[in-house]
C-alpha cells in the first residue's frame, strides 16, 4: 500500500498550486478528482486556456467596504514574484495542456 504525505481532494487551479508546493518542498503527494482529466474546469471556463494572473491590475480596480484590503493584499506580490511565476507558467501550462500568451483583455 503506498503513502502520502498530503492528500488533496480537487484537481482545480487551487488544489493543483497547493500540490505543486507541497512537492516543491519534498513532500509525497496524491491529487484525487472526479474528473478523468486534471484542471478540466480551467480548461473549459478558460476556452482552452487559463488566466494566470493580471498584469497591469492595481488597488484601482477593485471594490471594497476596505479600500486598503486590496491595496495591502496587492503589496505582497512584488516584481519579483511575478517574475517568479512567469518562469514556472509555461511548465505548468505544459503539464496541464494549456495555451499561454499575454493579452491586455480579461
């Protein structure tokens, strides 16, 4: 019988990126969906592809009862976690089958 150290239950774009960190640091993961596919919801909302992030979004674009919710939640991805993630997206995209680009729209 084999063992896991993390068991996550849905295959979607939240359950994948926290399998993608807990085997970032080593541990032994299993993904259980009801899907045959993994991040079959992202392919079909996305039309084959995925939106990974928004590039040109500030706090300007979001309403809030807290205006400085944004704001503070926004200071936490820098320059340079962007460029971290921009590295890692085209292996995920690989890995997923997905389309990736960068658009101004949506």
């Amino acid at each position: 019988m084999q063992s896991f150290d993390v068991v996550i239950v849905g295959a979607g774009a939240a359950g994948l990126f926290c399998a993608g960190v807990a085997g970032q640091l080593g541990l032994k993961v299993l993904v259980l969906d009801h899907s045959e596919k993994v991040a079959e919801k992202i392919r079909i909302s996305g039309g084959g592809r995925a939106n990974f992030t928004n590039m040109d979004v500030t706090a300007a674009n979001f309403l809030s009862d807290n205006p400085r919710f944004a704001k503070s939640a926004l200071s936490r991805f820098t320059p340079a976690t962007d460029r971290k993630f921009n590295r890692m997206r085209p292996s995920i995209a690989r890995v997923l089958g997905l389309e990736t680009r960068s658009a101004k729209e949506g």
